[in-house]
C-alpha cells in the first residue's frame, strides 16, 4: 500500500481526505512510512461473517484468499474471527458484542488495522473504526489496492481508476466532509447564481467525482477504439483466449504455447493487460493467436469486472477459451464455477471452451468431478504436455 496513492494518478486534484476510504490508506501508509527498516509488514486482524446460506467451507476458503491478497500487499494477518449470523448488521456488520471482542482482540495482537471479509457500506466502516479504533478496509478496497499496485499500461491504470472511484462516490458522506453551504455574494445574488443554489461540500465532491468518471470513460472509449483497430489487423486468425482463477498458471501456460518470456511472478492479480501471442509449432499457414487475461477470484468487485471489459473482450472475441484451472488446489472445483460465473456475465456462455488442469503434476487426477466439462490435465513445465494441449488446440479449430 505503500505509494498506492500516487499509483493511480487520479486523485492529486482532489482535496486532501475528502474520501474516508483514501483517509484510512493514507494513515495505513503513513505507518508504513514510520517502520524503521521499510521491510517490516504491517499487522491485520481479519473478520469474517457466515450467513444463511453460505457454508463454513465456504468462508473458510474466502478468508483463506483474503490472507492471499494481503500478502501480496505485504501485510501479514496477526488474528482472525468469524461470526454465524441469520442476516447482517446494518449497523456494523457484526453484532455489537462480536465488533466489542474485535476491537479487544485486535489491540492483543497489535494489529495496526482490521479487515473485513465482506464488503461493508460507509456507516458500517465509520461505526467500526469508533468501537474498535483502527482503521477498517474490507475486501474491496483490498483487490482495488492490489489492482492499482499491478497496473502498468495507462489502459490498466484508468480502468482501476474508474473502479476505485465507483467503489467511492457511494461511500462519501458528510460525516467526512464539512457540509457548510458555498454561500456568499452580494444581496442581489449575482455571485450566488453563478455558483449554483449553494451546493453543500459534499454535494461538490460528488459532482467532482462524476464528472472525473465521464473524462475517464471517454478516455477508455478511445483507447477502446485503438484496440478495435489492432483486433482487426488479427482477422483471420483463429483466436484462443486463457481464462481462469487468478494465480491458476495462465502466463506460464500462454509462454509455453508461444515461446514467449512474459514476466511469471506467485501471486494474485499480475497480469492485469491481455497480451496476445502466436501460437508456436502450428506451421506458418495456420495462424492462431493466443491472448492471456486478467485471472478471477470470488467476490470479485462488479465495478472492477465492467472497468475491464474492454481488456476482457478478448475473451468475447474469442474462438476458443482455455479455462485453466490449477490442478494442486483442492478446492479447484469451486474455482471453476467461480470463472464459469464471470464468464456468463461476460456473455462468453456460448463460445467453446476446455477446461485445462493446470500444474497436475501437483495433485492426483481426479477427472470425476469434470465429468461435464471437455478437460485435459498439464503441466505447463512439462514439453510433452504442452504439445498435447497444442494439438488438442489444433483438433478444435474449424
């Protein structure tokens, strides 16, 4: 989280603490800042809440990425609790007894701020933060903090622009934000009328937010536009696109297929641009480009999904989708549904598609529960896997 407030760039001509969600990163880097060596990671205490119909299995799993997507900030989770509840707190989320024993928890552990596994509203962040007195994030504002640490083209950078603002403008509140009226002017109101019918602070930073939305997607439309240009220098080729849970092995996969050498780091969310590469060992008449796109995961911010739809519409474009899916994680089943999901609301339910067990030299091959998929178990370090996959590839073009 260090420098996330310059990783954006969207946000230097907007007063300082106008937004509470930039007030807590702002502190939560500020402490950063304080560590004497700069390597240290800062302590988070984690709160996760399981409502009907939701399953323990389930949340477990949701926590377990939670902890994922906070190392790959840096930060290492110190102390966690989970809540069962019938239906959410308004008020804060948990019940008042359980925020009382985050709160005492948290100071235990000296924890320097608390994470919520589910996405909380503004009043809930702000009721939090008073009882147990640290600052309070929750799972969306972690993956939009992740996002803007791994955007690296101007494209990547204004579509989590666009998701961090949409995330915001329904979290402003005058609570944040002194609402005295832009008044002033003669008695004759000259001056009044040429401000509006005095707009409270708040009332103004909204304003400014949406109208710092419409400069955002007019730029992402013309870069959208460059993109339709390039898709139709690539007409005529038969077109793969990799999908799946992030971290399943894509650019590892998409490097092997094509020989190329993109950056493969562990870790969520590090491919955020599609790049697109030919296939190699196809022959020079058979053209076939392979793209690798932004992973999944559950929970995913919709706000994040319709800011990458432009990057996404590879995959809607696509002739043929490579789901991969990592082999050695035991809960690889709910991963696939979790993608299958995505890749509905992307309106890409119709295109073909194969489902590629990636990293299966890892697990046992259980193909039983794939049963209603088309499926092949890889590895994508392995060359003799890779040339199957190359030719099942080459079976499935037209």
């Amino acid at each position: 989280m260090k420098g996330h407030s310059d990783s954006v760039g969207i946000h230097s001509d907007i007063p300082k603490n106008q937004f509470y969600e930039r007030r807590l990163q702002n502190e939560i880097s500020e402490r950063r800042n304080n560590l004497r060596t700069g390597t240290e990671k800062l302590r988070v205490y984690v709160f996760s809440v399981e409502v009907f119909p939701s399953s323990a299995g389930q949340v477990a799993e949701s926590v377990r990425e939670l902890k994922d997507l906070l190392n790959v900030l840096g930060d290492e989770c110190v102390g966690e609790t989970r809540q069962r509840l019938s239906r959410i707190n308004p008020t804060t989320c948990v019940g008042a007894g359980k925020a009382a024993e985050i709160a005492r928890d948290a100071r235990a552990c000296h924890a320097d701020y608390v994470v919520s596994d589910r996405d909380l509203s503004h009043s809930q962040v702000r009721n939090l933060e008073t009882i147990i007195g640290l600052p309070v994030l929750d799972r969306a504002s972690v993956i939009l903090q992740i996002f803007a640490k791994n955007a690296k083209t101007r494209e990547a950078r204004v579509q989590v622009a666009i998701a961090h603002l949409e995330y915001l403008l329904p979290r402003l509140s005058s609570s944040w934000i002194s609402t005295e009226r832009q008044g002033g002017g003669s008695a004759s109101g000259g001056a009044a009328r040429s401000r509006g019918s005095g707009e409270s602070k708040l009332e103004l930073s909204q304003r400014h937010v949406r109208q710092r939305l419409e400069g955002l997607r007019r730029e992402l439309k013309q870069i959208e536009k460059n993109r339709a240009v390039q898709g139709k220098l690539r007409r005529g080729a038969f077109s793969v696109a990799l999908v799946g849970y992030t971290n399943a092995g894509k650019t590892t996969l998409m490097n092997a297929l094509t020989q190329s050498s993109l950056p493969v780091r562990d870790g969520v969310f590090e491919t955020l641009d599609t790049s697109v590469r030919r296939m190699h060992g196809c022959g020079e008449a058979c053209k076939i480009l392979i793209s690798d796109t932004v992973g999944f995961i559950r929970n995913l911010p919709h706000g994040l999904v319709a800011s990458f739809r432009s990057t996404l519409s590879d995959v809607g474009n696509a002739d043929l989708l490579l789901h991969v899916v990592d082999g050695s994680d035991p809960d690889f089943l709910s991963h696939v549904k979790v993608t299958e999901k995505v890749l509905n609301e992307l309106g890409a339910d119709k295109i073909p598609r194969l489902i590629v067990v990636n990293k299966a030299d890892r697990g046992e091959k259980d193909a039983s529960a794939l049963t209603q998929y088309e499926h092949i178990f890889v590895s994508a370090l392995c060359r003799e896997d890779v040339d199957q996959l190359r030719n099942r590839i080459l079976q499935m073009r037209p």
